[in-house]
C-alpha cells in the first residue's frame, strides 16, 4: 500500500508541474541554452597630460635624478644621515612654480612633520629626494607632477599636473 500511495503522490506531483512527465518514465535534465555574455570594455587609463603652461624649473647647482627630481642642499647638516627606514621630522614649505604657497609646517603650529622614510607615507618625490640628507639640513626639492600628486589634485590650492618646489628642514632623523 505504501508503494502505491508514493507512486500516487509522484503522479500528483507531476501532474502539478504541468504533466510533462508520464507516469514510469524517467525524467530527462533539459540541455541548458547557452547564455550570452556581454562583456564591456574596461575604459583604458586617460593618459595624464601636462599642461601646455606647466613650468619648468632649474635650480642651478642641483643634482638632477632621471625622473627629473631636483635636489639641492642649501645648507648641509652634520647630524646622522636619512635612509630608507628612519624616520623623519621635518619642517617645511611648499610652493608652485609661480610662489604660491600651497602648505608649510608654519601653518600647522611650526611643529615637526614626522614620517618614515621610503614607506609611501609621503609622495614620492620626498621619498626620493630627502634620501642622504644630514639632520639639521637644508634641502630644496624640484618635484615633478610624476613624483608628487600626478593627475589628481590633492586640493584647492595645488591644481592637477603640478610641479611642486619644497624647501625642507630636517630636524631630526632617528
């Protein structure tokens, strides 16, 4: 009786989801269709272009790196050298090509900007350019867009493609 009743039930079964298979038979899996895959493009990276004005700035007497980075000491210290891993603290102020001044420790209380050298905690130009200085050093730095903020724009006050001229003191390295 039990045999019957669970045949009975599969036919209700079956004749609830429209019949399609007959009683005995075995029920075949449909082949799937294939589905279409529409693949978009991902949009390729725009190109950052300079400025037709960007300016071009040479410090006479600066060491000039392949990426176009300029370093000049104006003042060598005589305190432990800065390598990739010491830290830094540093007082500083930066300007466009035309003067501007866009930031400096003097407005942020003159207290010391620490940070690790060579961990991208800074941009790279800094990274790069504060690399063998001494502690109690004066350093200026020519940073190309490249090297500092590149496309974007990191504010108001520093447009997109900037060069960016620092002077840097370091106050202490440890």
């Amino acid at each position: 009786m039990a045999a019957a009743l669970g045949a009975t039930g599969l036919a209700l079964i079956l004749a609830a989801c429209g019949g399609r298979f007959a009683a005995g038979a075995t029920p075949s899996v449909p082949t799937p269709r294939p589905t279409r895959v529409v693949a978009t493009p991902t949009p390729s990276p725009t190109a950052c272009t300079t400025p037709a004005a960007a300016a071009t700035i040479s410090l006479p007497g600066a060491r000039t790196l392949p990426d176009g980075l300029e370093i000049l000491d104006r003042k060598v210290g005589t305190g432990p050298v800065a390598k990739v891993g010491s830290k830094l603290s540093v007082l500083y102020v930066g300007s466009l090509p035309n003067g501007t001044i866009f930031d400096a420790s003097s407005r942020h209380g003159n207290r010391p900007f620490s940070f690790t050298l060579g961990k991208h905690q800074v941009i790279s130009g800094w990274d790069q350019g504060l690399v063998g200085m001494r502690q109690g050093g004066v350093r200026e730095l020519v940073i190309p867009a490249a090297l500092g903020y590149g496309c974007a724009s990191p504010g108001a006050g520093i447009p997109a493609n900037s060069t960016l001229i620092f002077t840097v003191t370091l106050v202490k390295v440890v």
